[in-house]
C-alpha cells in the first residue's frame, strides 16, 4: 500500500491570514468553552454562522 498526500482544501491554501472578525469570534469561542460558559460559546458559534454568511458568502 502507497502513502497518498491529502490536498489541501482550496480555502486553506487561498486564505493565508483569517479576518479579524473571524479571529475574534473564534477567541470568544475558545474562551468561553475554556471556561465553561456554554450559552457563551453558543452565542459565539451562532455569530460566526452569521458573519460568514453576511460577510463571506
């Protein structure tokens, strides 16, 4: 059996640095789950849901 390299997905290799909204919707989320604030971290993934919808569609 052979090694296969795996591509990368087009939006990994297109998209060197992460909007700064992104980042921070992100951070939010780490934190939050971190620290245990689960209606945090949801807030946090529902505004990510929406920010790429609006702003990365």
């Amino acid at each position: 059996m052979t090694k296969q390299k795996t591509a990368q997905p087009a939006s990994a290799s297109v998209h060197k640095t992460r909007c700064a909204e992104c980042q921070n919707i992100k951070q939010r989320r780490a934190r939050a789950l971190e620290s245990g604030d689960r209606p945090g971290a949801e807030a946090a993934t529902v505004a990510m849901g929406v920010h790429l919808r609006v702003t990365h569609p």
